[in-house]
C-alpha cells in the first residue's frame, strides 16, 4: 500500500477545501475546547500540504482566533501552532501587525 504525501495532488486543492474547510471551521467552533485543540494540531500539516496562499486566505484568520480563546489549553495549543506554523510556512501574510499592545503582549486581552 502507498501512502500519499500530498492529498492535495490526488484530489486538487478546489475539492480538497470544499470538503474539508467547512468541518474544520465546523468543529473549530465547537462548544467542547477538547474538540477545538484536536483541530488545531492538524493545521500545521494541513497548511504544509495545501500551501501558503490557500492557508493565509482560509486558516489564517481562524488560527489567530484561537488566541483570544477563553480557555487557557486552547491559547497555549494556539501559541504552540503559530510556532509550528512559522516552520511549515516562513513568513505568513496574516502574521501582520497587531491593533493593540494588548493584544501583542497577552493572547487573552
């Protein structure tokens, strides 16, 4: 059996998002934290396999979110993310500058 590196080959990016971008933001809105964090740990491979323009069009926004979070685990895993995310995809778009220093120094504020 082979297994395929990059789905987004196989399927085409288009699909591959009409599918799979609706659940995600699905269950990244989920009322269980417990459901949103398990999301949150794909979102660097999917990012790696569906590339940095796809990513900072669809997932950036919604990463970003999840640092105003109200549960700590959540914030932690969001700051855990963004940190592998800066790996996968060097110099993200939506990582520009932020509105407040607030915002800059506490994820919660």
């Amino acid at each position: 059996m082979q297994v395929i590196d990059c789905p987004c080959v196989v399927i085409g990016i288009e699909l591959l998002s009409e599918s799979l971008l609706p659940a995600i933001v699905e269950l990244a809105e989920d009322k269980s934290w417990r459901v949103r964090q398990a999301i949150i740990e794909y979102i660097p491979l999917l990012a790696n396999q569906l590339g940095k323009p796809f990513f900072d069009e669809q997932l950036g926004n919604l990463c970003m979110s999840w640092l105003g979070d109200t549960v700590f685990s959540m914030r932690e895993a969001a700051t855990v993310n963004l940190k592998k995310l800066t790996e996968v995809l060097p110099k993200l778009a939506f990582l520009g500058p932020v509105g407040t220093y607030t915002h800059q120094v506490c994820p919660c504020g």
